[in-house]
C-alpha cells in the first residue's frame, strides 16, 4: 500500500539527502538527552552556584555534599573519604596563584568532559557498525578527549563514526577468511590495536584539530552575539524546521556548542533558539482565532501539545497550509532570541523535547532572574508570531470562507502543497482505498516513524492503537521508532508527508501511509478499516 508517485526530482533527492545527514548528526544526540539532562541538574544543584553550593543565590548551602559532587572545597577540611581529589590553585582576589589544595573533582566535570562525548562516540559508532563499531569509537574518541582541555562533542562527533567506518572496513579485509576457532582472537585484537592507533591519531592529531574547529565556532558565535546579529539565524532556523530538519539543528549543531558555552559559563542562549515554544504557540493561536475548517478546530488541541508536550512537528502543517506563515515564525523566533540576548537569557542544559516544562526546568539553574527573562522570551516570541499570522490568515480568511469546501480544504491543502515540493503527486485516502483491496499480506507489524523516533511519532502511535484496540482488534502491534531504524519487518509504515520517502527507502515492501498530522488523521480511520478487514477474513 503506497501512494502513487512521479520520480523524485533533483530538489526532492537534496532534501531527503540533507534531512538523512541531519539525522545522522542529531541521532548520536537524541538517545544520549537523558545523560545531558542529569548533567544539567547536578550542575544547578551542586556547583559553587548552584541551589546547594557554597554561594547559592538562595543560601542554601549543603554543606559538605555540595563540593563533593559539583566539585571543589578543600578536601583535608571536608575530609570524606574515599571522594575522589585533585590538585587545584587556589588564587588570590586578583586571579594570581598563590598555592594548592586538594579538592573534589566532583560529577560535573568528568561527566561533561568524559561521559558525554564518549556517550555520543559510542552512539555515533553503532549507527555505523553496531556493538563493535561503538566500542572502537569509544576507545579512539578518548584520545581525542585528553588531547585536548575542553569539552569534545564535535571530536565525538566526527571521530565516533569514523573510527566505526574504518573498523568496518578492516573488517572486510579478512572477512570469511579466518581459520575456524580463532574468530574471536582476530576480532578481539584487531579492534583492540585498531583502537590503541586511532587513540594515539586522535590524542597528537586529531585533538588538536577539533580544538582548533571549536575554537572557531566559538568565535562565529561570539561574533554573532557581539554584533547582535544572532536573532539572523531564525531566518535559517525556522523554515529548517518545518522541513522537518528540527531535531538535526537543535541536536546536531546547537547542542554540542551549547554545552561547551555551558560548561564555561553556566547556560548557554543557544539552547533556546530552535527549541523556544514560543513561535508554535503563536502561530497556533493565530489559526485558533483567524483560521478556518479543520486547522481552526484542531489548532487549540495541537496548543497543549506543543507548549506543554513539547513536540512541535504538530504546528509543521499548519505552516505548510500558509507558507506565508514561516514569515511570522520567522519574526518570533527572531524576536526570542533578540530577549535573551540582550537580557542574558539561557538554558543550563538541552530542553529535550522542547516543552514550557523542560525550558523552564533547564532555564531555573540560572536564578529567578533568568527564569523570567527565558518566560519573557517565550511570550514575546508568541506575540509577534500570533500577531504577523493574524494579519496574513485574516486577509486571506474571506477568500477561504468563499470558497466551496475551503474550511476543510485549506489545512488539508499542506499535502499538495508539499507534494509539490516533492516532485510527486499522491492522495494518501485514495490509495489506502486502493491498497484496502490490493493488499494481501496481514497487517502484523504497523510502525510510526519519525525523524528522531520519540516525540510526534509516538504520539502518533498511541492515538491509532487505541483506536485499533476500540475496533477489537488485539494481535497488531502499534509501535514509533525513528526512520534510520527501519529494519524492514514493517507491515505498514505511517509518516509525515515530509519524510514518506525517506521510510520508503528503508523498507519498499511495506504499505506507505502518508499523514499531514499525527494528532487527528483521516487516514487513520482507513487503516482501522483495513486492519478489521483483514481480521475479519481471518488473513
């Protein structure tokens, strides 16, 4: 069951090219948030500044526990043993070194220096080569690690996957050529000494280059928030996002230099420029109060959603309904940053997904003031874009309401839209019509599947398998994964329309059903029907 299609276009190809790169960048991130989000509560906790450290900004001073896990305090003072201790500098009020002490190294800096970027090689290795892959990232990214003085994402992120590559391919150097029984000795000792090389590589070599890039970022975004010129990157940022390219910005880019200006000053601004709900706020309540049809009666649902849930892939269509639109996200994004700029706003931790809750509780490590400044940002960025959205949806909202069918017709017109985009035509009720009489093989194994395989998609998924479960149908299986992890055992394939040809890729054999909303499809009523059918007939 796919929709029919013309042969993608040159356009089309860039685009799936691009959205798989940036997969591939935020998929070393994604399944590693749980370890960047703990790392951000022992450092508000625990640090010298933190809720509990010694100059907490609420005089809650926990005292000795606070220096040993954020780190710091003199140890034959504290005297606990068994924490582990370094040797620090203890300087005078004008930075001079004027002796040495023991203190605790704490969580917060091996986690960031060690834990992250080898969580993030070991990732990266696997979606290369599997376990083996993962191992020999690991083992190369830690020389990268001790090359160099700070925190090495974007080493972890070139040199996870590369080390994996260059396994795989020493690999098949000696592949079915190996002597019965000693299988696991070559396997071993390659990958160890492989390994030993790309360390030893990465720690005289390749350490110092990645330095060398971070510094240079570091510098372009310092360059960008010295001449104010960082509110430009909505420009790129928000369109990027409707595209569904969200998850690779955020995590792909902004993540790993955002944890590195983290780590150096407390909180980073670059946490909040794709994540901040405010633009989707906006624009939802724009189509709440001035859209028509469909998106006029959904959009109130899809609020709750994206501020409180975080999944803003909901608020995608209603962009592609009205391109005109991304005008107004682009005003609000810009107009959230610009606040935090200049009023020093930041995250002390990625906001995973990118939800009022998960902003708020990154943003609070910073003090109260902060926390206002990150709400003020959120709200005038929705201001902005409800108003601009306002304007364009009422200019148009006579021409809609005049046309025979426009109520429903304007929001489900994102499908042609992005059709269109895509070099292909298909009408996904149409062919689930079709492929209802086509379709032979049972229906087992039915998956969402979305860019990162958490947020949207696995709403998705609840909402058909309660429905499918109300049908009384118990031996299907409803579950989200993320497109990269397609394994081919799909019986029926859901994803936005955006992403349908990426999903057909990894697996051709299944039915393609192409949604412009996880939230409330149409199509979803087909795939029941189709699903009973096929029950019913016992297939």
């Amino acid at each position: 069951m796919t929709t029919a299609s013309t042969p993608a276009t040159g356009v089309n190809r860039a685009r799936v090219g691009v959205q798989r790169f940036g997969t591939f960048l935020s998929g070393m991130i994604m399944p590693n948030i749980a370890a960047f989000i703990a790392w951000g509560f022992i450092t508000m906790l625990f640090i010298s500044a933190g809720f509990f450290g010694a100059n907490s900004p609420f005089g809650w001073h926990w005292f000795p526990v606070a220096e040993i896990i954020g780190g710091g305090g003199d140890s034959s003072v504290i005297n606990w043993q068994g924490a582990m201790t370094a040797l620090a500098e203890a300087k005078d009020d004008d930075g001079n070194v004027v002796g040495h002490f023991l203190a605790y190294v704490g969580l917060v800096g091996p986690m960031v220096t060690y834990l992250l970027p080898l969580l993030i090689a070991n990732t990266g290795g696997r979606m290369v080569y599997a376990e083996r892959g993962g191992v020999v990232a690991t083992i190369a990214t830690m020389g990268v690690i001790v090359g160099t003085d700070i925190p090495m994402f974007l080493g972890a992120m070139i040199m996870g996957p590369l080390a994996a590559w260059i396994t795989k391919q020493m690999d098949k150097l000696w592949d079915g050529k190996i002597k019965p029984g000693f299988e696991m000795l070559v396997n071993n000792f390659s990958a160890g000494i492989l390994g030993m090389i790309l360390a030893i590589v990465g720690f005289f070599a390749f350490g110092p280059v990645m330095l060398g890039i971070s510094a240079f970022l570091g510098g372009v975004v310092g360059w960008l928030v010295n001449l104010h010129l960082l509110p430009l990157l909505s420009i790129i940022v928000e369109p990027a996002k409707v595209l569904f390219l969200n998850n690779a910005i955020n995590h792909g880019v902004f993540t790993p230099l955002g944890i590195q200006q983290a780590d150096e000053v407390g909180k980073s601004i670059l946490f909040l420029i794709e994540a901040n709900p405010g633009p989707g706020v906006g624009l939802l309540l724009a189509f709440t109060f001035f859209g028509v049809g469909a998106a006029k009666a959904s959009a109130p649902g899809a609020i709750i959603i994206q501020f409180f849930g975080g999944i803003h892939e909901i608020y995608f269509p209603y962009a592609l309904s009205k391109p005109m639109t991304i005008l107004a996200l682009i005003a609000g994004g810009a107009t959230g940053v610009t606040t935090n700029m200049l009023l020093g706003g930041g995250l002390g931790f990625p906001a995973a997904p990118g939800s009022i809750i998960a902003v708020s509780a990154a943003a609070i490590g910073g003090g109260v003031g902060n926390l206002m400044v990150v709400y003020l940002s959120v709200i005038l960025a929705a201001t902005v874009t409800f108003l601009i959205a306002g304007v364009i949806l009422r200019a148009s909202r006579g021409r809609d309401l005049a046309a025979e069918g426009a109520a429903s017709a304007s929001f489900e017109a994102a499908i042609a839209q992005t059709e269109a985009n895509k070099g292909k035509k298909s009408d996904a009720l149409a062919g689930l019509h079709a492929s209802a009489t086509a379709a032979t093989a049972p229906i087992r194994n039915i998956v969402f599947a979305c860019d990162a395989g958490m947020g949207s998609s696995a709403m998705g998924a609840s909402v058909l398998r309660n429905k499918i479960k109300k049908a009384g149908v118990e031996d299907v299986s409803v579950t989200n994964k993320a497109i990269a992890n397609l394994d081919g055992t799909e019986d029926l394939i859901v994803t936005q329309q955006q992403l349908t040809d990426r999903a057909r890729e990894r697996n051709g054999k299944a039915v393609h059903v192409s949604v412009d909303n996880f939230m409330n499809a149409p199509q979803y009523e087909e795939v029941v029907a189709l699903v009973v059918k096929q029950h019913e007939n016992g297939a």
